[in-house]
C-alpha cells in the first residue's frame, strides 16, 4: 500500500536561527509578570507583548503573529477556550493552555487540545515554589518545542466524530463465506429476517448484533509527551463500522491515561475501551493501554485476546515494543505500526519487527510531534517509514483496513 499524496519527509529539527516569538494572554498581572522575569535573559525568545483578556490576545496575534501563545484558560469578556476555537479558525498559532482551576488530565484540559492547543499547563502543579529554576527550565522547554509545531486550522463545529458510511436505520453485514461488505436498511426487514449476499448469494441472518465486528487487522500506535493531541486528531476521524481495532500505548500516568480514554470515547464513534487483561479484540474498537502495562496478543476461539502480564522478562522490552512484536508475528501484514509524539525509548524495534512481517510502519510527521525523538530514531532506522500528519494517517489507515478486511481470516 502506498500514500504517495499524504507521505511528505522532513528534516530533523534545527535549533531557531532567530529568536521565538512569544505572546502572553492572562489576566493576572502578576503572572504575566512572573512569565516576563523568566524569558527576559532568553536570547532566542522574544516576548513581544501580552494581553489581559481573549479579545486583547486575538488583536495581537494579528498585530504581531507570534510565533508562540501562552493562553490563560479562565480569562474575563473573552475566556481562553473561546479565544482558542477563535484562533485556530482564522490565525493558527502554536498555543500553550494555563489554566489555575482545571487540573491537568480534566476534561477541560482536553478540551484545550481538541480545539487546538498543542499542550497544556495546570498552574498549581507548575509554579510549587519548591523548584523554581526547574519550572522555569520547563516552561522554557515547552515554548521551544511549541515554536517547531506546524499547526493547522481547525473548526470547532468539526472537530467531533467522523463522518460515517452507515445511517443509524443501515446495519452492516459480512458475509461470512466470501467476506462481501453488506450494507441493509433495517426498516425493509423484522430482526430475525434472512436475505441474500449481494456477492455470493448466502443467506444471511439479521439480528441485533448484526453490526460487524469480526477483526480484519490491527492497528498499533505508541504515544509519549505530546500524543494526546495527535490521538484526539486521529481517534474520532474512525468510523464504527470499521473491521479494524486499534491499540493505543501511552507512556504517561494511569490514572491519566484512564481519563483520557473515558474523554476520548465520549467525542469518538468508535468504541473506546480503556485496556485490561483478557479482553478480546473486536473491529470498531479502541483499546488504551498505559506504558506501565505490557501487553500481547494471543489467539483465543477464533479471535484475539489482549493480555497483559507482569513477566520480569517481558517488563523490560518496552510497552510499546511489546504490543508491536506480538501483534506483528500473529497478524503477519494486517498489523500498522504508527508512532505518534514521544522522547520515549520505545517503539523502534516493534516498528522493525513490524516492517519484516510486511506489515504498514508510519511515523507521524515531525513537524506534527511536540517531542520528535521517537520518529526520530524510527526514521533513521527504517528509511522505508511512510511519514504523514493525522489526516494522512488516518487515510493511510482507512486504505489498509479495506484492503485486509476482503481476505479477512481468523486466527
């Protein structure tokens, strides 16, 4: 399979030949300032101005275009949201969320990286007081890799769930002997009904659970620092109806990892599952994992079980280096590997296993990845990597999972 349109290389990051241009937008005065005293000996950062409300900021961006915003989230006339959907419509800029009343792994912090944030920032967990020179060697950090950002507009009236094939009066039904995709209106039959393959002629039963979910391939993807904004570009674009299931690794914190899942299935068609020992595997849905978990495949009934163990042996490959080897030598080429944003030393060697199984490896675009080391060392590693943003990815995908889904077998 080959995305000659959405493929599109690009060079490993170069530090800024000139100074980053930054634009602050809170409304306390005290923080702007605490922000200035920190970038003022910064050469290779430039604060241009800052703002105390969401009005004042998108005035400024215009004035200005920065090439960096740190965006208050709670914010008077304008709030930073608003601000936000606003900005990412007509002027996008890499834009950094504070926010003094929603803890970082909320659904308002996510809100913020739908709508086009690139990262986010809970003012109570940053400035502690107990470290100030690491908080400020983090903010520092964070505006520079936000200036490598490549940020795309979007619009926040279609920013949910994909567009679907299927109507909610169609249930899709595969045939089980030739594997043709029929597509029936529920209202012209009784659950119970039979009729014909459009393709072979066999009868086939309608029912309640007649909404495909036999597996036809698997889809992998390894998240670090960053991802989160890469998953809630990729995830929702899926369709229910798909035979695919994806499998999500994100190195971060559990219980993060856990509410990012619940938020994701809330905005997202397809099934989102936050992953646990024994589940089997099904098409049309997602299954997150933790980088703490380690998870393999393994055939069970004619399908596909997910278990997660705690061999010392295994804890010591990487967590998504182990969900990748295991999927690649069942699933052979119906597995995709995609490594999204990460620093994490993870991922390469399943990225390899995967490539010798023929199976799909895809690196998201750098100029997409907050933190680019993972892409990084794949790309050097396996020059034959399709590389492409979350729109390419998702259309690379949508293209593999129709061509494995006509020779579809079980395990």
């Amino acid at each position: 399979m080959k995305g000659e349109n959405l493929v599109t290389p690009k060079a490993f990051h170069v530090a800024p030949s000139s100074p980053i241009k930054l634009l602050i937008a809170d409304d306390s005065w005290v923080f702007r300032r605490i922000l200035r005293d920190v970038f003022k000996k910064m050469q290779h950062i430039q604060i241009l101005d800052d703002a105390a409300n969401g009005i004042e900021a998108l005035e400024q961006i215009i004035k200005y275009r920065p090439d960096v915003l740190i965006l208050d989230m709670e914010m008077p006339i304008m709030d930073g949201i608003t601000t936000l959907q606003h900005l990412m419509i007509h002027t996008p800029t890499p834009t950094i969320m504070f926010s003094s009343l929603s803890p970082d792994g909320t659904p308002r912090s996510f809100d913020a990286l739908k709508y086009g944030a690139i990262d986010f920032i809970a003012k109570a967990s940053f400035f502690k007081g107990s470290d100030m020179a690491a908080d400020n060697e983090l903010i520092i950090k964070k505006v520079m890799q936000a200036a490598t950002i490549t940020v795309k507009a979007i619009d926040p009236m279609q920013s949910g769930m994909g567009q679907c094939e299927i109507s909610e009066t169609e249930q899709l039904v595969f045939c089980e002997d030739c594997g043709a995709r029929n597509v029936v209106d529920t209202r012209q039959y009784e659950m119970g009904e039979t009729f014909q393959c459009h393709h072979c002629g066999d009868i086939l039963k309608i029912n309640s659970n007649a909404r495909f979910r036999r597996l036809s391939c698997v889809m992998v993807m390894g998240a670090g620092e960053g991802g989160y904004v890469n998953l809630l570009q990729i995830i929702p674009s899926f369709c229910s109806d798909m035979g695919a299931a994806i499998i999500v690794v994100i190195h971060d914190e559990p219980d993060k990892v856990s509410s990012f899942a619940e938020y994701l299935g809330s905005i997202s068609a397809i099934k989102v599952v936050r992953g646990q020992d024994g589940l089997t595997m099904e098409g049309g849905s997602c299954y997150i994992f933790s980088g703490a978990q380690r998870v393999s495949l393994s055939p069970h009934s004619g399908h596909y079980a997910l278990r997660v163990t705690n061999d010392p042996t295994i804890m010591r490959q990487g967590a998504i280096n182990t969900v990748l080897m295991s999927s690649a030598l069942l699933l052979k080429d119906r597995v995709a590997g995609i490594l999204l944003s990460g620093s994490d030393n993870d991922g390469v060697k399943g990225m390899e296993a995967v490539h010798k199984s023929k199976g799909t490896v895809i690196a998201l675009d750098l100029s997409r990845c907050l933190c680019r080391e993972m892409n990084e060392k794949l790309i050097r590693k396996c020059p034959e990597t399709l590389i492409a943003d979350e729109r390419g990815v998702v259309e690379l995908l949508k293209t593999m999972e129709i061509h494995c889904r006509n020779r579809v077998v079980t395990a």
